[in-house]
C-alpha cells in the first residue's frame, strides 16, 4: 500500500519516538535504561563561531608558526604533576563497561600523542594500567575495586561526585555483562543488576571533601594530583567548593555527557549543557584568583577540535571525551549495520551499551564480540582522532593569532543565538550586545 | 622499644611518611588531638599505638600491621582497609570501616552511623552498639554487634552477614533475619575471639540479604501474548 503522507501531521507532543517509549513502559513496566548521552536538541558549542584575525588582529601561518598545544595539572601543587601533550584526555569509562580491548585501545591511543586516560567504576585493570603512559584514578562512590596499591600506582586521582549525563545518580551495569571477573573485581554476585552508590560512603559536603583529599594525598605521599568530577548542576558554586577542598583540577561535565547505562529521563532532563556550565566555572576560578592555575577539565558533547577550541575560549583547560573516543576505535561502525538492525537498531543510532551485545565490540564482556576489536587498530584508530582534534583546535587558534591554544579566550567568539550568547557571555554576532551584561 | 612520634613537634605529613618508610617496629603517636587522616596508608608490619582521640580517616586504606587507637575515632576509621588490624579503645564516629576489603577492625565502645557501608569484605566488632543505617549496601564481610543496631540495618545489603546480640531498631530493605546454623555460631565465635572480646555466639541473631533487590523485574506482555495459547502476533 502507498500512501500519501502529506496531508498528515506527525504530532510535535506525541511525535513517533514519544508513542514507542510510551508503548515500551507499558510493556515492560520498567524506566528505559539507556548508554550513550543526551539525544534532544541543545544549546551547544556549535551556536559559537570564531572570529579570526582581521584588521585589528594578527593571524598565525597556519602551516608554519609554533602553536602550543601542551597542559600541565598540578604543577606546584603535586611531586609529579601530569604533563599533557595535547589538551584532550580520555574520560573515565569503566572496565566492565567497556571490554578489554576498548580500555586497551584507549591507553594505545591515548598514550602515542602522549594524553592520559582514566579508569572508571569498576577499578584498574592491569590492561590500562600496562598500556596507559598517563592513568587516572577514579575515587568513586561505589568504591569497586579500590585498592591502594592502585591508587599508588596512578598518574592522578580523580573524586568522582558526580557525571553529566547523571548529576546525583549512580553507576549502573546490568547483570548480562557482570561476568565472573567484573563481580570478582567489584566484590558483587555474577549476573546481578548492579546499581552503585550515588553519594560517597563516608563523607558529605565541601568540609568533609578536603579532609578526604588531605587522606588520599597522605597516602600517595603528596605525589600526585588530584581532580574532582562534577556533573553540571550548580557549576560555579560547585566549582568554588571544590576548589575551597583543595582540588588541582576540576572537571565539568555537562549534560551531553555520555553514560554506559542510565535511566533515559535522567539522561535528557538532569543537568545543564557544557555550553553553559564551562562559563560558571570558569567564573569561580576567576573569582577566586585561581583561573588556569586550578585547571578546568569540561567534558560532555565533544565532538571536534571546534569543540575543544570552543571549550579552551570560553576558559577550560582540558576537555575529555567519552562517546567520540569510543566512536573512534569503532562504535556506530556502518559495517555492523545488520548486526545494529538485528538488534532493534541501525548503525548510527546505537545506544545500548547497557545491554553487552555490542556487535563492535566496545561496550560488552562477551568474549566473542570483543574479541572482534583489534586494540592496535583500535588505538591507531584514536590517536589519528586526537591528532585531528589537536590540528583543527591549532587551526583555530592560529586564526585568531595564538601561539599557545590556550591563549584563546572568549574575545574571539560571538554566538549565533541569544541564548549561547547569554550563557556564553559572548556579544550576539553582528551586535555588541551580551545578554545580561550590557545594553 | 617502640619510636615515640609527637604530633605537637611534628607536622602529619612526618608522621605518616615515617610510618610509610618504616619496615617494621612499634610506634607511639602522641598528642594526635582529633588529628586527621592519622596513620593512613600502612603498607608494612608496624604496630602504631595512638595515645588519645582521631579525627577522619584514621588507618585509612590500612593494609597490613596494627594501628590502635587509644581513645575514641573520628568519621571513616580504617575506611577500605584491606588487611591487618585497626582498633579503637572509645567510640568511632560514621562511617567506620565503610568499604574495608578485608582485616579486622575492632570498636570497643559504639559505632555511630552508617557503620560498615559498602563493606567489601572486611571483618568489624563493636563492642558498644551502632548507629542507624549500619551496613548499608554491604557487599561482603562480617559485622559482629554486641550492643544494639539503628533504624534500617543492612539496608539494599548484599552478601555481608551481620550478627547482633541486642536490639535491631528496624531492618533496611532487603534485609531479613536467617537462622543462626552451627557455621555462624563457628563465626561469630571465631570473630569474638579475634576482638578480645568476651560473649556468648548463641545470644547473637543474624542478619542478611533477601536477595530480592538484585535485578530489575521486568514484565514483557508482549512476548507473553505472542507466546500464550493462541497467542497471535
Ligand atoms: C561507556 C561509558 C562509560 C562511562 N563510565 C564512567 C565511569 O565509570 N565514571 C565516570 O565518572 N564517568 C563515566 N562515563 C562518563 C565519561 O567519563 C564522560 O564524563 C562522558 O563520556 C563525557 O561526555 P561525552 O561522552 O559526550 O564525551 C562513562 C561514559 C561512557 C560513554
């Protein structure tokens, strides 16, 4: 039957993805738990665009002339502070989440442009820790797998309170991927639906935080930096908090941010975008005389070296990512589109990293799919990504006449919409006019 | 002969990098006045006797020798210990012991709340009784309570067993009363006798998990109806 669809209107309220979720809940009686992040429309770096050089100022060759690209956490602050070459890390994904080989392909990757990489909820697997020249440390809430000797042999420490794609909610991994040696290392019963901690088990507030972080320095010897995670909720406030316990680094993530596994509605309604919370920050690290001293780390929705160059304007540090990495080594590969549509997917559109039957491989604990993931191929694979990031934020820079990527600043943006110029704190390009700041 | 290391003359970070150099011998640490985050970090057999009260984090992440606290202890004493032995002579405040791995921590007066949280394995006595939310998702361990437990012990616990002599205020979810069978009787003897102290295994009830928390339920009426006698789909 053909059918002429023209005269209908599909409902903007109950539009067909609205009615499915609605069908499924009423199937199952259960929330939609979910990987990847938030899907729906949102204020993002791309309603930013540079300015460039021009009359009033003076390019870089874009070929030739030095653009700095490396980052320095924790200097003066920590025995062996971490020195990025490039200022793009890899977020903390767990193994257990993630197979093997991806947290292998990570470290590959990662580690040949000379960045770091980080553990997650679920401990530190020999795999990262052999194949990651920079490894940091995740301190979690549920604590799985947290081992001093561990702690010990980490480049830096990162408090994890909370993550954009869940600010105040826990991990999540369910029960088809905790096998024998995830339960072992997380001390629970094989096959359970795990749910971890959302608060840490023993401390509470700001007060409480900088006697935690005097605890971990004293038991690594003040050796290395330590971080502290946040989901973007309150940003500025947060910020100054965990400056005020006493953090190196302080990492942003917004409500892009990608997830192995959590409710939906967490996912598309908690938390604000990157695009506004790395202005509040950036904030309260100017305000308490600590910008670029204290470095902001902003994740969340990073996609390209216009991103990252973005994110360092508007006055981060560092970014991390997350789904692009795993994109990079092979998530969403068209060449598994069979295999995405056998599960009720498409190649483009995968997002159940929940579920452990990801046919590249990445997101699952099942031996035969991951072993479909090359890790040398997979970490060529990131290195090139990264590579192009660092080109094309330098591109950007150089434009605007940097020598260092990090002299970028918000003087080279203007926003495309009023809204990123409001939480930009950038003019509305083509006027003068910054929402909230002048006339 | 034990090294006496006085926190009036000497900052923390001394104390504990000597504790951390050390191969062995015996430690006393004066003065420490609720100092914080005292004697965390232990790798090798010492044996350090603290002479007065602790604030957080006392023998954090404790992995092998002795830490004994004269006197009472503040939030997180021995949190994630993994080995070894931590004992306070008062009380602990929060969190004690909360995600230990394994060792023995001993608390000869009360535990406040949320005593044994997320414990991985550890072994903990009270001597006293301990607050409200004790055991909170423990995974794994044994906690050994002479005295009486707060309101919602063990809730959404794992596979931890815990053990009271008095009164439980009210149980937390998933938490339910088991049979004391001779193996736990073996135990909570085996555990008193570890701690120095002296009761008898049959007055103790123990408590543990109903497992019913452990995966999401999921109806499918989908697949029940295309399933069904007659099912059509
Ligand atoms: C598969 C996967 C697993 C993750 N696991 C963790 C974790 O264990 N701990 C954590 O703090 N964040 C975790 N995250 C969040 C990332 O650290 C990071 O904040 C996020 O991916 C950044 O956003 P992006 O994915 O848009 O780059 C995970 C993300 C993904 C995609």
């Amino acid at each position: 039957m053909t059918s002429d669809t023209w005269h209908q209107r599909e409902s903007y309220s109950f539009d067909r993805n609205t009615i499915a979720e609605i069908r499924r809940a009423a199937n199952t009686g259960i929330y939609r738990i979910r990987g990847w992040g938030a899907k729906r429309v949102l204020p993002t770096l791309d309603d930013l665009v540079f300015l460039g050089a021009s009359m009033s100022r003076y390019p870089l060759e874009g070929y030739r002339e030095a653009c700095g690209t490396d980052v320095i956490i924790g200097e003066g602050r920590a025995e062996r502070p971490v020195h990025l070459d490039i200022p793009v890390t890899i977020a903390g994904m767990s193994f257990g989440s993630l197979s093997a080989q991806a947290k292998e392909a990570l470290g590959r990757g990662a580690s040949s442009v000379g960045t770091s990489t980080t553990t997650g909820d679920g401990g530190m697997t020999e795999e990262e820790r052999g194949h990651s020249t920079k490894l940091v440390y995740q301190y979690l809430p549920s604590r799985y797998g947290m081992n001093p000797d561990d702690l010990r042999r980490a480049d830096a420490i990162e408090v994890v309170v909370g993550q954009g794609a869940k600010p105040g909610g826990g991990g999540m991994l369910l029960g088809q991927k905790i096998t024998e040696r995830v339960a072992e290392m997380r001390t629970l019963p094989e096959g359970i639906d795990q749910r971890s901690a959302c608060r840490h088990p023993d401390w509470t507030g700001p007060d409480d935080l900088a006697i935690k972080i005097v605890e971990l320095r004293e038991i690594v010897d003040w050796r290395v930096p330590v971080y502290v995670k946040l989901g973007a909720a309150r940003p500025y406030y947060d910020t100054a908090l965990a400056v005020k316990a006493g953090a190196d680094a302080v990492v942003v993530d917004g409500m892009q941010g990608g997830t192995a596994a959590t409710q939906d509605v967490f996912i598309e309604h908690v938390g604000i975008p990157t695009l506004a919370a790395i202005p509040e920050a950036v904030r309260a690290l100017r305000e308490l005389g600590v910008h670029r001293d204290v470095k902001l780390i902003a994740a969340g929705g990073i996609r390209s070296g216009a991103d990252v160059a973005k994110a360092l304007a508007l006055g981060a540090d560092v970014v991390s990512i997350g789904t692009a990495a795993l994109i990079a080594i092979g998530d969403n590969d068209p060449a598994y589109d069979d295999e995405y549509r056998a599960l009720g997917s498409a190649a483009g559109f995968w997002e159940d990293y929940q579920d452990g039957t990801d046919p590249a491989g990445i997101t699952t604990q099942d031996p035969e799919l991951s072993s479909r993931l090359d890790p040398v191929i997979g970490g060529r694979r990131l290195a090139n990504y990264l590579q192009v990031l660092t080109l094309e934020a330098q591109t950007l820079a150089r434009a605007c006449g940097k020598s260092h990527v990090l002299n970028l600043e918000p003087e080279d943006l203007a926003a495309l919409t009023v809204e990123a110029a409001a939480m930009a704190g950038v003019p509305l390009a083509g006027t003068g006019w910054t929402p909230g700041t002048s006339g | 002969m034990s090294t006496a290391i006085d926190l009036v003359e000497v900052p923390l970070r001394q104390l504990n990098q000597v504790l951390h150099d050390a191969e062995s011998g015996g430690f006393d640490v004066l003065n420490p006045r609720g100092a914080h985050a005292v004697a965390c970090g232990i790798t090798t057999d010492v044996t350090v006797e603290v002479a007065g009260s602790v604030g957080y984090y006392c023998a954090g992440m404790h992995q092998v020798g002795t830490v004994v606290v004269n006197g009472n202890s503040g939030p997180g004493l021995a949190e994630n210990i993994m080995s070894g032995t931590v004992r306070t002579t008062g009380n602990a405040s929060m969190s004690a012991a909360a995600t230990g791995c394994g060792g023995l921590v001993v608390i000869e007066g009360d535990a406040g709340a949320r005593c044994g949280i997320s414990m991985k394995g550890v072994d903990i006595v009270v001597g006293g009784s301990i607050g409200h939310m004790g055991a909170f998702m423990a995974q794994a361990g044994n906690l050994v309570v002479l005295g009486d437990a707060g309101a919602d012990l063990g809730d959404s616990i794992y596979e931890a067993v815990l053990y009271a002599r008095g009164e439980v205020e009210s149980l937390g979810t998933d938490c339910v009363e088991k049979e004391m069978r001779p193996e736990h009787l073996a135990a909570v003897e085996h555990l008193l006798e570890a701690a120095d102290m002296a009761a008898s295994p049959s007055d103790f009830r123990r408590y543990g998990s109903a497992r019913q928390m452990y995966s999401f339920h999921v109806d499918d009426i989908d697949a029940e109806l295309a399933e069904g006698p007659g099912g059509t789909r």
